[in-house]
C-alpha cells in the first residue's frame, strides 16, 4: 500500500453545464471581432485607394474632349 503515503490530486471535472452556450458566445464574439476587422482593413486598403484614383481620375477628366474624340471615330448617329 504505496499509495496510501502519496498524495492524491483529482483532475477537475469539465464544464458541461452551459457548455454550449460558452462556446457559441465565444465563438460569436470572435467571429464579429475577425468581420469588424476585416471590413475595417478592406475600406483602409482598398476603398480609400480606390476612392482616391476616382477622386484623381475626375480632377483630369474632361468630358468634351472625350465626346470630340468619340465623334470624331463616329461612335455617335447622331452627330
């Protein structure tokens, strides 16, 4: 009887008890974190650059010269 000399550690139950509700709460909150971050990386990275080259792209367009030129291939029937 070795054992009885030994001190005896008891692993801790698990959690059952609302267990589902844990994770999915858990769950939740990481996927809304990882949505929100990802939109707000996707407007940084991409909306903002492409609203700038729309923003630079209109400060240089000039839109009779770009009808003259059409007119001129004959893309219009009526000109």
């Amino acid at each position: 009887m070795e054992m009885a000399d030994k001190a005896v550690s008891t692993v801790a139950k698990p959690q059952m008890r609302g267990l589902l509700n844990a994770v999915i709460k858990r769950n939740l909150i990481v996927a809304l974190t990882l949505a929100g971050l990802s939109g707000f990386a996707f407007k940084q990275l991409v909306g903002n650059e492409r609203k700038r080259r729309y923003a630079e792209f209109y400060r240089n367009y000039d839109a009779e010269k770009e009808f003259e030129e059409m007119r001129k291939k004959g893309l219009f029937q009526s000109c």
